[in-house]
C-alpha cells in the first residue's frame, strides 16, 4: 500500500484531526502527482503548500495559551532549537518551514515517519522519536519529550474521547496524540487549508471528510476549486455562526458576489466551529454543509440584477451601516436584518420576521422545487404587505428594505 493512504488509514481516530491531516497530506498529492514521495518530493510540495496558503499563514489567530506555550517550547528546541512564536498560525508555519529542512538536510526519514503509528495506555504517537538530529523508532514507551502535542485549538474532540472496550468504563486513558515534524506539518497545513476565520473569539474550519477517496486524480479540483474558495469567503466575509441557514445563506452570498463556482463533488463539507470556553479550547458546533443549490440560486439572482443594473434598473437598497452609507442587494440585505433580529432577540409584533422569512426561502431554495420557491415568496409578499400597510411594529430597517424586497422587478428576479 502506497505510504499516505497506509498513514492515513492507520489513524485510529475519526473526527477534526484526521479531516485536517488528510487535507494537509492532500498538498502533497496535488503538488507530486504520487502517494509515494521521498524526501526531496515532500520538502517540495510542503513549501510549495505553505506558499499558496501563505495569506492564511498570515491571518490573525489566537496567543497560545500558557500550557501550550510551554510545551511547544520545549519540544521546539529539541526539534529546530527555536523557542516557541506568539501564535498558532505562527506556530503552524513554523513548524512547516523547520521540518522542510530537515527534509532537505536527510534528518527525517518519511516513509519510516509515515509508517509508524503507536497506540498504548498513554495516548497514540504519530511518526518517529525525534531528537533534532537523529531519529528511530518508538520503542516500548515512546519518548513523550520527542514528539508535540496537538495544539489546544484542534485536540479537544480527540482529547475528550475516552478510550474503552466493550464492557470496559468509558472513564479509561484519555487519547492523548502526539505528532513527529511531519506529522505536525500535515496538520499545520490541513489547518491553514480548512480556515474560514477566527470570529468573536472562535475558530471555523471547513473540511471535506474522506478526500483521500479522491487521491490521485480529482483531489486538485476539490481542494483549489472547492474547500480554498469556500474558506476565502468565509473570510473574506468574517462570517459567524448564528443559525445553520443564515451561515450558509452568507457563505452562499459571497461565493456569489466573487462569482465563484465551486465543482459539485466538493460537498458537502464540514463546518467545525470551535470556542474558548472557560480555560479550555471546545468544539462546539459540527454541521454539514451543501451551498450548491443555494449558489446556484444565488448566483442567478447576481447575474439578473447586475443585468437589470446595467440596463438603467438599479436593484439594490440603501443601509447604514455605523456611519457609512452602503447598497446592497435585497436579498441580503434581508439576510443581515435578520441577522439582526437574532443578536437582538427581537420581540413583539415584528418578532423575528426577517428571520423566518429568510428560513422559508432557505429552505424551498434547498429543495430545488420551483413551486415552493414561488409559495414561499408570494407568501413573504402578503405578510410583508400587511406589516406595512398595517399597525404591527417592526424596525424602519425593515421596513425599508421590505419595499426594496417586494418592488415588482426584484421579485421578477427572485421568480
């Protein structure tokens, strides 16, 4: 068995940190076009991965935290003898930078690296002991000071899984992981590939779970075409999660406006979404993701008002938003009043009618059947109707961007 799908089908884990090594060693199929690199091919198609991503690497992400720090010090020393950054994406492209030398100089031995996977009463050990000169084998009890920890911002979905067998208490060895350079490289890179932000305090990672079904051959569409537009718009919009609808109906929105056409075997993936609470580092919220009905949707509603633009019909309708005057398009417009709404627990007559609005247009738009999308519409057009010409309270907001909504030529769009 080639040495990356044997590597990755020897993990014992499902879950963050697979989804993240797959994507990272993905790197090294698309730039080698092998399953099988040497040292030299790695050390490549490594640097060649940190330079594509190499705005990501830059991204504003968390300081360490003082555990972390002191560990990734140490082992740091050991492997590069450099002290740890400030950083984790410092960290990440640390780590990626220093092991592609190692690569190059002969200190890391890959396919031994690759092949060695050890699981035991302490946790499981990825890769070789390492000493930043020589390496070897892990023998009965692997050498904890030669390998690093996974970071506190990807482990605790493996951390917190307890170890047991049948019959056997759950309340067993807590799965510990720790990774040699290139394991940690893989990582590192699979995170920078899978970011879409660090908003509000939490970390998004967008994954595609079982790309290595698509190695050799269609994995470049899948992570160049696919995961990297999506993640930019995630971006690019420092979009959070409120609601599942809202979140994708945004994400959806700035593919559109980049006129991005993101191939339709790259989803679904998967939105990790991943938090400080407390003093620890938690996945709080795991959803599956498939914009393609909604992107195609919306990209339809892009190209007919920008045509209608264009022939002197300007669709769009005008916010402040803080102390700047914007335009923007009916729909999202919407989308943001009831984003709104949420945050501000909206009461009374107008109780979150923005949102459900847009949740009934979210979902016929998903169920790809025209008829519920006209329902849906012709149903937001009489309730908006009677809130406006009737005595409910709802926001000037609303109100406004509701007469932009249901102008005769933006519903012609929508329809």
């Amino acid at each position: 068995m080639s040495s990356l799908l044997e590597a990755i089908a020897n993990y014992p884990y499902e879950g963050l940190t697979r989804e993240l090594l797959s994507l990272g060693m993905s790197w090294v199929v698309i730039n080698t076009g092998t399953l099988e690199p040497d040292a030299n091919e790695l050390a490549d198609s490594l640097e060649g991965a940190l330079r594509s991503l190499g705005d990501r690497a830059k991204a504003h992400t968390s300081k360490m935290g003082r555990n972390d720090g002191s560990s990734f010090d140490k082992v740091l020393k050991v492997w590069f003898n450099r002290s740890a950054p400030e950083t984790y994406g410092e960290l990440f492209e640390l780590v990626v930078t220093e092991t592609v030398k190692l690569l190059r100089k002969g200190l890391l031995d890959p396919r031994a690296s690759l092949t060695s996977v050890r699981v035991d009463k302490n946790g499981t050990y990825l890769g070789v002991e390492f000493d930043g000169q020589t390496w070897k084998q892990p023998g009965k009890k692997p050498k904890a000071e030669y390998y690093a920890i996974l970071p506190a911002i990807i482990k605790q979905p493996e951390y917190y899984e307890r170890q047991s067998g049948f019959l056997v208490p759950t309340t067993g060895q807590k799965a510990q992981i720790r990774l040699d350079p290139l394991w940690f490289s893989f990582v590192a890179l699979g995170f920078f590939t899978g970011f879409a932000g660090f908003v509000g305090g939490r970390y998004y990672l967008i994954t595609k779970p079982g790309i290595e079904g698509f190695w050799p051959y269609e994995v470049e569409d899948i992570v160049v075409q696919g995961l990297l537009p999506i993640t930019e718009a995630g971006i690019r919009g420092r979009l959070s999660l409120s609601t599942e609808e809202l979140y994708e109906m945004k994400l959806a929105m700035k593919l559109a406006e980049e006129n991005r056409d993101v191939p339709e075997e790259a989803y679904p993936v998967v939105l990790h979404v991943i938090s400080l609470e407390g003093q620890v580092y938690t996945e709080l919220k795991t959803v599956q993701l498939d914009l393609l009905g909604l992107s195609r949707y919306l990209n339809s509603y892009v190209g007919r008002i920008k045509a209608l633009s264009t022939g002197g019909v300007p669709l769009t309708v005008e916010l402040k938003e803080g102390k700047a005057t914007v335009h923007k398009y009916p729909l999202w417009a919407l989308v943001d009043v009831a984003e709104k709404e949420l945050s501000r627990r909206v009461t009374g007559d107008g109780e979150m009618l923005a949102y459900i609005f847009v949740k009934d247009l979210y979902r016929a738009i998903n169920s790809g059947n025209k008829r519920l999308i006209e329902d849906s519409l012709f149903r937001l057009f009489r309730q908006g109707r009677a809130l406006l010409e009737g005595n409910a309270r709802a926001s000037g907001e609303l109100r406004k961007v509701l007469r932009a909504f249901m102008w005769k030529p933006h519903m012609e769009v929508l329809l």
